[in-house]
C-alpha cells in the first residue's frame, strides 16, 4: 500500500504556468470559496433572517482573496520558471505547492477579517485562521491531485496507444551542417545521425549517433536557428518548446498526465510534447506517406 502511494506521488503532474490559466483557475476557485461557504456555512455560521444578501457579499469578499492570492501565486510562478519546469512537476509538488497556496489565502481570509471586524493580527489568530483554511481547501486539494493526474494519464495513454510510428523520409541531401554562433562553430552530421535537440539558454545541445553510440555537442545558438538550418528534412519537428526531434527516430509513444512522449530507438531519455502541439505531433504521426 505505501508502496503504491510512494509511486502515485511521484508520477508526472501537469502544470501550466501562463496568465491567462492562472484567472481561469482563480476564477474557479473563487466562485467555488463564494458559493461553499454561502451555502454550507461552515464552522457554525448562522445568519439572521434577511441577512442573506450581506452574508453573500461577505463570502463573496473570501472569493476575493482566493482569485487575488491565486493571480499574485501564479506571477510568483512566472517570475521563477526554472523552479516550476513542468518536465519535473510530480504529484508531491503539485500537492505541496497546492499547501503553499491554501497557507497563502488563509492569511488573505486573516486580513479580510482584520479589515472588516477589526481581527486581532497575531500568532493565534494566525493558526487559528490556517486551520479555518485548511479545513475548506484540504480536500479539494489531495481530491482534486488525484482526479487530474488519472484524468490526464488516462486520456493521453490511450491517445498515445492509437499513434502509429511514422515513415521514414527520404533525405533531400546525404549530410547536414549544424552552424553556432561562435566562431568556427559548426558540426557536419549524416541527417540520420541526429536523433533530437535541447534548448539550454543561449546553447543548444546536439545529440546524435557515432557508430551506434549517442553522443552530444554544444552550441552557441537558438532552437530556432536549427529549425531554419533543418527546415529542408521534413524528418525534424520542434515537438515542445525546449525540443526538437527526429521523427525518423521514433521507435514508440507513450503518454503521462503532461501529455506525449516520444521514446527514440538508442536513447534513454523520453521526449515530451508539449500540449498545445499535440494535434501538429499527431497529424505527423499519423500522416501516410
């Protein structure tokens, strides 16, 4: 049993960190604060007769502070992408950055409160407001983990398992020169050498085969770059924004809750897709040469 737990915490996550999903999920959340503390009233609330419109526009207030921390968390996000790369969110992140969250408005719900009936601001109040939050977001949190994660994997194994592997392109010319930005910085390859790319800040690195082996070089220049240089081998695709692969290479697909991935004949590491290119990856995959 504990052994089962131990993997689903570490099972791939999605996790999308932009502006625009960041409202939308604010927004839910909420309108989910607003209307479970208006109905429910939880923690003993009673309302007098005639009271309910106050009372709505007091939950409404609590809905509030849960959009405005959610936006004010997911710029947190934005600020500092290399800490939530989603290549290496699992659930156990996503679980205790979901804690962070709920910690965050329970201290917005303390400032509320201290705005509207004047709430002593103190260690005591301060847990004793946590523990209000908690008792409403702890649920939803470990619950919703758990639908998403088998939602997404569900959905994106089955899709994967209805991929075929693509034909194998001929080649418009028998080498390829690889150019960077530094001086004499270049790297003529067979096209068929070249099994997938990786966007390193200003680098990118070149993995490809030498006598069966995989190897990698540096360099100085944009995945963008490669794409213009490889524009001529309809074999190469950027798949994710930090990837570009030879489909030639592809040997298997299989799917997480984040989606794609491609698994290339001689490499260990899977290639993810990125989401919003899963219909150009699959309309390649699938294509009939």
């Amino acid at each position: 049993m504990m052994q089962a737990v131990r993997r689903w915490f570490l099972q791939p996550y999605p996790f999308e960190s932009r502006w625009l999903s960041g409202l939308r999920s604010g927004l839910w959340a909420g309108l989910f604060v607003t209307f479970f503390l208006f109905f429910f009233k939880p923690f003993g609330t009673s309302v007098a007769p005639g009271g309910e419109l106050k009372y709505l526009g007091i939950c409404a207030g609590y809905g509030l502070v849960t959009l405005l921390i959610t936006l004010l968390v997911n710029g947190f996000c934005l600020l500092l992408p290399e800490i939530f790369k989603e290549e290496n969110w699992v659930v156990w992140k996503e679980i205790l950055f979901n804690l962070f969250f709920i910690s965050c408005i329970g201290l917005g719900n303390l400032l509320l409160a201290n705005m509207l009936w004047d709430v002593p601001f103190n260690g005591r109040t301060f847990w004793v407001w946590q523990g209000l939050t908690f008792a409403v977001g702890i649920f939803p949190t470990f619950f919703g983990a758990f639908l998403n994660q088998t939602k997404w994997s569900q959905k994106y194994a089955a899709e994967a398992a209805k991929l075929h592997l693509p034909a194998v392109h001929p080649s418009l010319a028998a080498s390829v020169t690889l150019t960077g930005e530094n001086q004499n910085e270049a790297m003529t390859l067979q096209a068929d050498q070249v099994a997938y790319m990786v966007a390193q800040d200003n680098y990118v690195q070149v993995f490809y085969f030498e006598q069966a082996v995989l190897k990698s070089k540096m360099l100085r220049a944009t995945l963008r770059k490669m794409e213009e240089i490889l524009a001529n081998w309809p074999q190469f695709l950027r798949c994710h924004r930090t990837y570009l692969v030879n489909f030639d290479k592809i040997e298997k697909v299989s799917g997480n809750a984040q989606g794609y991935r491609l698994h290339l004949t001689g490499v260990e590491e899977t290639i993810p897709v990125s989401r919003n290119l899963n219909e150009v990856v699959r309309a390649r995959l699938t294509e009939i040469i």
